[in-house]
C-alpha cells in the first residue's frame, strides 16, 4: 500500500491575508478621513532632512524585514554548484527579465491603453510603481509557496539568499534606468541609496550578525526552533501596522480612484503568470527537478512588496500613485501566487523525480519516471492523481 502524505496548509494568518490586508484597507482608509491632522502628523515624520524615509513606516518596514533576514543562509550558497541550473534560471528570470518586461507592460497600459482613464501624470508614478515592485524579488513568502509545492528547503534558501546578495547591487540601478526610461519621472538616486542601505543593508546585516552569533552560542536547533519562532508573531503585526499606515496615508487616492486599483491589478497579473511560466517552462526544458523547478517559478511570480512599498514611499511620497501601484501588487499576491502553487502541484508529472521523496505517491502524474519508485512486487497508487502535496 502506498503511503498517503499529509496535506499541507497553511496557517490562518496566512490562508487569509487577502481577507485581513482587505481589513486594514478599510481600518486604514478610516483613519485617513476621521484623524487627517494624526496622520499627516506621521505622514511627515523623517529622517533628517531630505532623506525621504518616513519613520513610522521604517521601524515597521524593520520589524517585518529583520526576521526575514534571520534565516538567510549565506553559508548554503557555497554549495550550489552542485546543481547551479535552477539557481542560474531563477536568476535569469528575476534579473534580466522580469523588471524589464513590467517595465513594458506598464508603458503599454499605463501610457496608451489605460491613458485615457488615469491621465499621464498618474500613467508615469504607477509606470514607476510597478517597476519598483517587479525589481524586488520575494523573500519571505517563498518559504510557504515551497513548502506547499513540496519544494526543496534548502535549495529555496540559496535561491532566496543568492537574490538578496543580487539585491545589494542590482535592485538601485535597475529602477534607476526604468524609471528613467519608461516614464517622464527622474529617480533621485541618492535617496534611493539610502532607502536600500535603510531597508536592505541594515536588516540583512543585523540578521547576519545575529544568526552567526546565536547559532555559535546556542547551536542551530536551538536556533531553528526556539529562537526564530518568537519573532513570527512581531513580523505579522508589523506587517498590518504597515498595511494600515499606507492605506490611511493613501487615503484620498483610494476612496477618490478605485477604479484605478483594478486597471493596476491588470498588468501586475499578467505580469505574475507570465513570468512564472517562463520559470517553470525553462526549468522543464533543462530538465530540474520539480522539487526545484516549482519554488523557482514561485519565487519569479511573487515580490518583496515590503521592500517595494517603502521604496516608492521613500521615493515619491506616501501619497503618490507609485505607493498606491506597490500596495494593490500586496493585495492580489496571495489569491494569484496560491494558484500558480496549484498549478505546479498539478503539474509534477512533467518533471523527472531524482529521489522518492519528490515521488511519494509513485503513480502516473506523480512524476515523469514514477515506475522507478514502486517497490519490487508493489502496484502503483491506482486512482491517485499525482503526488498528494
């Protein structure tokens, strides 16, 4: 008999995020109309002057960014040149084509199709918004994505921890030249430098540091299992404190230009299914494992909207049509990244498994070379259709 494995989920903040970023729109939106002198209050609190980085945002924006940061590996990168064919696709994808082609999509629907609806100036800060958001590739959210497509863990951390290095150099020049490029807007730099030092630098580093330290002194189980965990309900509730900063700070835009949340939501959706199907057709070409190919197609659709938000709010202000463009890309990400999980998982038959553990239920659908894992005298798992995820 086959042995059935457990179905996997995820946990309730999780499942229903949509459900409570909506509940924080409606909280946010709410303070933005009855306490507009409070928010306008936070609104302009910086620091110092001319640096752009609202404070209120940037100690939430930390307190989410910091437990992310925690469990990067750097160490598990040394050993990717094992199996560099992944690794080399998603950074292909992340780098080299994703920014570019949001950047052409939204040129397409912001400058022409949607011009008449939005007007140019709008056209340009929502261009710049989705460049932003298409240069940050994701960072937390990969670890639930490849947990459901029964992804390999240690693999997604290189993927993850690779795109953060990439991130130091990358992310400030690419949305430099695009912005530039594809709208009437300039990006100043220097501002842009410190919202990557603020928001990358800092927390990446801090997380190092602390990592190293306590894994030396406490060992990695102690780590893994008692230490990281603490910090998951801090990083929930900075997440919703953020959500309904934004929405208070945006405010008019949101009760004044619903409409426009739903043409945004248009390019970012296609740009999500495209860019994951390129990933996943890529990596069946070259012939990866599913237990790779899947969290890579994931990490290519998804964004690291935390990032991207407090960049266009650093950039362009808490008001702009670029923050809005950054917060409907937090709106559609779970419902749009659930179903390319259910996607991958349904499409595991197309990939070669390289151990019985990305075949676990070893009948046809469950891999490409499911007869390979039946044991010597077993019958496949008749009426199961693929692997159970």
């Amino acid at each position: 008999m086959v042995e059935q494995t457990e179905t996997r989920r995820l946990n309730v903040f999780e499942r229903y995020l949509t459900l409570w970023v909506a509940l924080c729109m409606a909280v946010g939106i709410a303070l933005g109309k009855l306490m507009p002198d409070l928010i306008d209050a936070l609104r302009r609190m910086e620091f110092g002057g001319g640096s752009q980085i609202n404070i209120p945002i940037a100690v939430l924006i930390w307190l989410m960014i910091y437990p992310m940061m925690l469990k990067v590996d750097f160490a598990s990168v040394l050993g990717v040149g094992k199996r560099p064919k992944g690794l080399i696709i998603t950074c292909f994808v992340n780098w080299l084509v994703k920014p570019f082609s949001m950047a052409l999509l939204g040129y397409v629907f912001f400058k022409h199709l949607f011009l008449p609806w939005i007007g140019a100036e709008l056209a340009d800060q929502y261009i710049a918004g989705v460049i932003i958001l298409a240069a940050a590739p994701c960072t937390a959210m990969v670890f639930v994505w490849s947990y459901l497509t029964r992804g390999d863990p240690a693999y997604t951390l290189v993927q993850v921890s690779v795109n953060d290095l990439l991130m130091l150099v990358l992310f400030a020049p690419i949305v430099t030249f695009l912005v530039s490029g594809a709208s009437a807007l300039t990006v100043p730099f220097m501002v842009l430098i410190y919202a990557v030092i603020c928001f990358i630098v800092i927390p990446l580093a801090a997380g190092v540091v602390t990592r190293h330290t306590l894994i030396r002194r406490r060992g990695a189980e102690w780590f893994e299992k008692s230490f990281l965990p603490r910090f998951h309900p801090v990083a929930v509730l900075a997440l919703l404190a953020t959500l309904v900063l934004i929405f208070a700070f945006q405010a008019d835009n949101i009760t004044s230009r619903s409409f426009h949340v739903v043409l945004i939501a248009i390019p970012i959706l296609i740009q999500v299914y495209f860019n994951s199907s390129l990933v996943y057709g890529l990596m069946k070409l070259f012939r990866v494992p599913h237990s790779i190919a899947a969290p890579g197609a994931l990490i290519g659709a998804s964004n690291f909207f935390e990032l991207a938000v407090a960049t266009a709010i650093a950039l362009y202000g808490p008001e702009s049509g670029a923050a809005l463009a950054t917060v409907v890309g937090v709106l559609v990400e779970v419902p749009v990244m659930l179903s390319v999980c259910a996607v991958c998982n349904r499409t595991r038959g197309w990939f070669v498994a390289g151990s019985p553990d990305e075949c676990p239920t070893p009948a046809p659908g469950c891999c490409a070379n499911w007869s390979q894992f039946i044991s010597h005298g077993a019958e496949p798992a008749h009426g199961v259709k693929g692997c159970r995820p």
